[in-house]
C-alpha cells in the first residue's frame, strides 16, 4: 500500500493523472476528437474497436488512465524487448539529452552513433568465406530502413554501368512496410491494393511457408519446393534484377508464417548464382526474438544488406540501421556526386536512438538474454501446446519468441472464417476484457512478450488466449 502510495506521489508530481474511469474517458473524448490513429478503420472507435488511454509501463504491462493493467503480449508492435520503463536504457537516454540532443549527421560526428556502429557490425551475421558487412547508414524506422537498403542494390547497378538491373523479387505473403518502396516489394492485398498504381514493378517468388505444406510434406521439403520456383524465377528474370529481399525464418505481418531455415541457405546460393543482392529484413525477427539474436544465424547465412529495427534500441526510441557491406558501399565512392548515396532523414544517427540502443545491447550482454529467452519460449510451448487441440485451431506454431495460433473453421487449413464474423476481433475484445493486450492479424493470434514476461503473466497469456478464442469462435 505504501509503495502504490508512494508510486502515485510520484507521478501526480510528474504530471501524470492518477487515473480513474471518468478520466479514461476524457481522454478517450480528447483523443477521438484530434488523432488519426495507425493501421486503423476509424470509424470502428470508439464502439466497434475499444481505444485503451494509456498512462504508463511497468515491464510486461501496460497500466491504464483507468488503472486497469494489460498484459501487454504483442511487445507494442513487436517493438519493446526488456519491458517498459526499463530504467537502464532510460538512464541512457536522459543522461544522453543533458550532453547532445542531436546533429545533422551530414558532416558531422557523434560517439553515440559510431560506437553503436561498431557493435552492430561486431555481432552481425557472419558467413565462413565471405566479406563480412563493414559498414553502417541510419535511418528512422524499418520502412525507412528498406527503402535505404532497395535504392543501395539499385544503385550499385547503376553506377557500375549495369542497365536493365530495376527489379526486385520478394515472397508471396511478404511485407516490409508502409512506404512506397517497401510497400511494392509486399504482397499482402490489404495493405496494397489501394496503392498499387503507385508502386514500382516487383517478381514475387513462392513463399516456403510450413503452413501451406501438402499432405505429407515436410517444412524441409516445402522451403526446398519455394527454393525451387525462386530458382525459375531467376533463370527467366536474373539479369533485370537488383536483389532479393526477404524476412528470415517468420513472415510476421503475414500471419506470423514460419519456414525451414534451409530456405535462406538455398536463397543465398541462388543470389550468388545470379549476380543478385540479397536483402534480410531482419526489423521484427532481429534481436533474440526467433531463438538467435538474428535470424539469419539459424541458416548460416550472411546477407549483403541487413535492416534492422523495432528491438534496435529496446523499443524506446524509433531507429533502423542498414548493414552493407565494404563492395556495395566502395560502388558508390566517385568523384561525381550523382553516384554518392544521397539519401538522408533530418534524424539520421540520432544520439538518444543511439544512446537507447548502446544501452539495449548493454542488457544482452549483462543479462544473458538468450539464454534466459530459450527457457521463457520452452515455457511458452509447453502452454501452447493444448490450444493446438481445439478444435477451431488449424495449427500451432513458435520460433523462439513467437508462438502463433491460426484459427479456422473445424481446424481445417483449407478453410477460413467468413470475414464478417470478424473473429479476430472478437478474440481481441475477449483478451482485453481479461486484461491482455493480443492484436490479431486477421484470424491469427500471437504472442511476441517483452522477455521479461514471468510466469504468472505467461499462465495469464496462455488462459486468456484459451478463453479469446473460445469466445471468438463461439458463433462458428
């Protein structure tokens, strides 16, 4: 009682409202009447859609203007690693402010941003054989941070005197983010359809997703099967393309669709065959959340271009890195301007981002985070493993951190919910009424926890999903 107290001194002295349900819905008025919120319908709030006013974190949860607690089991957008508030990487933050909020990197230099740099390039993925990524371009988030990497692979083309080299190939299902670059090498309708008349031209290739195996079908020999299309596509298109761009091992916004790793191991040797870059979008599956700290380790592979995002700085400050390596970056070095990599963001490098992510690395190294998230996924398994008996669940599914539930009608992988029952959604409102945060994609559930989640909270996740999806598909 005394801490609870204690706690609300502290924030009314911060300015923080202690909350209540009156203010909640103040604010829930205030917000509606001035924001656009992201990937939303607006007209689903405040009704269809419950908007939560969100006062503070305190590790795995979010706490309310209302004071209700949420579980907060989608890491805020796949974003925070260790909890909110977590005061090592705020320390890092508030004592970088006090020496330099930021500089035009354009010119000039800051320690925060070359040291990250050195570390990131430490730890990168590395391949037996091959040159290993050398160098490091800032961007402000993982959109940004793909445009950066598809304008490299062309443009080392370009300057090379190589014509005809304009094309990408990505994956079926794929996404890599909102802008119009980024948003031409996605192929998930929703996102876009309404814009494709805007979009450069892309080749997608099938996607190695386990899901779709046929009866019988390993995951092993569904990668080997995608390998092979990506293999035709080359042998028709390889000489007008520049690179392909993939996420390693979970195509997160597609549904969180695992694959073998042996795919990115077959990709890689198809890109060399084929004079071709290839690109990992490490920006949601980086930093611990599949079992390694990137990915790409799982297959062996060192990719040309790495982005990197989301977890990049513990999930306090928006950032994104692009490793590349010493050739791709010497194929832009001239006397002529028009072959420099002008690209630039007013923010590039900012020191806070790069304070924030010094420090995150920091926690991996104190806390042996990978370990200690090898023993939280063994946990979450064991829990998942009983939903992938209901009878409304086609299949259950996990890389390191993530575990994904699709719900279909019966279990049947063929089929899915009619969309107007909206059974996502109804998954939601039951999670939030029982106080987790689960965001749905369609008619897929997921956990991805911040890694400090502890056991009552991941038993909490586990019952509560239970429950979600009893409730939502109780009108199938």
């Amino acid at each position: 009682m005394q801490k609870n107290t204690h706690d609300k001194a502290m924030l009314a002295e911060a300015g923080v409202p202690a909350g209540g349900d009156g203010d909640a819905e103040h604010w829930r008025d205030r917000d509606l009447a001035v924001l656009w919120h992201p990937c939303t319908q607006m007209r689903e709030h405040p009704g269809t859609l419950p908007l939560l006013p969100i006062a503070r974190g305190e590790g795995a949860w979010l706490v309310g203007r209302d004071g209700r607690r949420y579980l907060d089991a989608i890491s805020s957008w796949w974003t925070n690693l260790f909890g909110h508030a977590e005061p090592r990487i705020a320390a890092a933050i508030a004592q970088q402010a006090m020496t330099l909020e930021h500089v035009i990197l354009a010119g000039c230099s800051h320690a925060p941003a070359v040291e990250l740099a050195e570390r990131l390039l430490a730890i990168a993925p590395r391949e037996t054989g091959r040159e290993p990524l050398s160098k490091v371009f800032y961007a402000d988030n993982g959109s940004a941070g793909v445009e950066v990497a598809l304008k490299m692979a062309f443009h080392w083309f370009r300057n090379r005197g190589i014509e005809g080299r304009t094309k990408f190939i990505a994956l079926d299902n794929g996404y890599h983010g909102e802008t119009l670059g980024a948003l031409a090498v996605g192929d998930i309708p929703l996102y876009r359809r309404v814009y494709a008349p805007l979009l450069a031209e892309a080749l997608f290739a099938p996607s190695p997703d386990a899901y779709l195996c046929e009866a019988g079908e390993t995951p092993e020999e569904r990668a080997r099967h995608a390998a092979d299309g990506l293999r035709e596509l080359l042998e028709r298109h390889g000489n007008e393309v520049c690179a392909l761009i993939l996420e390693p091992r979970v195509q997160c916004a597609g549904g969180m669709r695992m694959h073998d790793p042996v795919y990115l191991k077959l990709a890689r040797e198809l890109c060399d065959a084929h004079g071709v870059f290839l690109i990992c979008d490490e920006i949601a599956v980086g930093f611990g959340r599949t079992g390694t700290l990137f990915a790409s380790e799982q297959s062996g592979v060192q990719p040309d271009l790495l982005c990197l995002s989301k977890g990049l700085t513990g999930g306090a400050l928006p950032l994104a890195a692009v490793l590349a390596t010493q050739t791709i970056y010497d194929g832009f070095l001239d006397d002529s301007r028009e072959k420099a990599f002008l690209h630039s963001h007013s923010y590039t490098g900012n020191p806070l981002a790069c304070a924030a992510a010094l420090a995150s690395l920091d926690i991996f190294a104190s806390d042996d985070i990978l370990n200690r998230n090898r023993a939280t996924a063994a946990r979450m398994a064991t829990l998942a493993a009983p939903l992938a008996e209901h009878r409304h669940v086609a299949d259950v599914r996990q890389a390191g951190m993530i575990v994904a539930f699709e719900l279909t009608p019966g279990g049947d992988r063929r089929a899915s919910f009619d969309p107007a029952l909206r059974v996502g959604l109804r998954a939601y409102r039951a999670a939030l009424e029982r106080g987790v945060l689960l965001r749905p994609l369609g008619d897929v559930l997921y956990w991805i926890p911040p890694y400090c989640v502890d056991e009552a909270a991941l038993q909490l996740l586990a019952d509560t999903t239970r429950a979600a999806i009893d409730e939502a598909t109780a009108c199938a």
